[in-house]
C-alpha cells in the first residue's frame, strides 16, 4: 500500500501503542480502540481491524478510515462501529488532537463509575486536577447522534472519564496520549487501592491541587521544547524499546 515516510511511522507507533497496552493488560478481547488522524489527509484516520486482538496488530494492518465510517484502502477490513463512533467525534472536533486512545481497564471503569470521579488524592491525579472531562453513558455508542454530546463534553481538555464506561486520553502526538493514558490509569489505580482501605482520604488544599496542576502541564506533556528533557516524552521511547525487544512484529 502506497503511502508516505510520515504515514508510515505513525503507524508504526499507534502499532506500538496497541503492543503497549496488551503489555500492561489493558486490552480487552477485540475491543477498545486507539486512532492517528493520518496527515495530509485530516478527514482520515487510522484504527485497529475489527477482530484483531491488540497483539496482532501491526503497522500495516491498521485501518484507514474517514469521518463517515468509509474505509479508505482495502474494502475487505473491517471496523468497529462503535469504536468509530467514539474516535471520529474527537478527531472531527479537536483539529489539535492527532490520537486518541481509549481503555475498558478495571481501575478505569470502577472510577468511571463512582458519583465524584477522579479525587485530586495522589500526585498523578494531581498532574490532572480540573483538567479531566466527564461524558455520562449513552449506550454502547452506535449512535452517530452522540458524537457532538461526547465533543461538546470533552471541550478543549485532554482526558475524558466515560460514566459507566471508561478512560480516554487525547494527545497532539501517539507518545503524548499514550503518557497521558498511563498516568490517569495509575491515578485510578492509587483511588481505589486508597478508598478499599475505608479509611479517611486526604485531600491537599485546593491551591496546591492548583500548583501541582500547574506545574505537571509541561512535565506531563514534554514536547518540543516543552518537558523535562530535551527529547519528546522519553517514557514512550523506552516503551518501544521494550515492544521491539518482546516482539518487533509490530513494526511489520
């Protein structure tokens, strides 16, 4: 399939990012989806095959679609409808957002299911404080109808809790919503182990769940000449070197 240097490596990286979360056990069956909005083409983007466990997916077997669902290549892929759905209203709504990742983990969902959501009680959810995004239960998103509900929740934040559903992070590269994944996921992670103690959560007070906000933007995102090293979001980097050190076939 014909395509340029650049397609090609964000394939290779979304592809990565699919190996990254069957790595850390975040993949479920067949479903959940992460896209890359393919440049040069912003009406397109790249999903996972239908079918495909996230182990199997590889750079050249991602999808390419358009905002209406059509697949922009081979016709004998398929995709998941309700994974569209969710993808293609962000990429529609958030020109700035080039991937979006989303997770069905249980630390995930058990958030996405208590009345408050993410409490400001560990230093990752502090990174976060007032910047994550609520979207309350529609169904299993088959309805393209929900697709301005769900943009017009996320607004112009970066991290969405799905009610009843689960965790979905935006990012202007593959390595910066990836990251922004990772620690919203470990925050939920630290709520719970906290909450199944019963005992008393200690919240800071609210300015310095404001400074922690504040100063963990720029570390949180660490691209371009943003961050805490002179290389973007080196947490990603390792990562792949992990991926090519199990298994290199993503690449393919």
């Amino acid at each position: 399939m014909a395509m340029n240097e650049q397609e090609w490596e964000l394939r290779v990286q979304l592809a990565a990012a699919y190996r990254m979360v069957d790595h850390f056990g975040w993949s479920e069956l067949i479903w959940t989806h992460n896209t890359v909005r393919v440049p040069g083409a912003e009406d397109h983007f790249l999903i996972n095959p239908y079918g495909l466990r996230f182990d199997e997916v590889t750079a050249s077997n991602l999808v390419k679609v358009d905002h209406e669902g059509n697949i922009v290549g081979d016709q004998e892929q398929e995709i998941n409808p309700a994974g569209f759905v969710i993808h293609s209203a962000i990429h529609m709504a958030r020109p700035d957002v080039r991937c979006v990742m989303h997770t069905h983990t249980t630390a995930g969902m058990a958030v996405a299911a208590l009345e408050e959501g993410l409490l400001p009680i560990s230093m990752y959810a502090l990174g976060y404080f007032e910047r994550i995004a609520y979207h309350d239960f529609e169904g299993p998103s088959l309805e393209l109808g929900e697709r301005e509900r769900l943009a017009a929740n996320l607004g112009q934040k970066n991290l969405l809790v799905m009610k009843t559903h689960g965790l979905l992070a935006c990012g202007e590269t593959v390595a910066q919503a990836f990251v922004r994944l990772f620690r919203l996921e470990r925050a939920c992670q630290v709520q719970l182990a906290a909450q199944a103690t019963g005992a008393k959560l200690v919240i800071p007070p609210r300015e310095v769940c404001e400074l922690s906000a504040r100063l963990s933007d720029d570390f949180l995102v660490s691209e371009g000449d943003k961050g805490y090293s002179r290389k973007p979001n080196p947490e990603f980097a390792a990562m792949m070197r992990l991926m090519d050190r199990k298994d290199p076939s993503y690449r393919l």
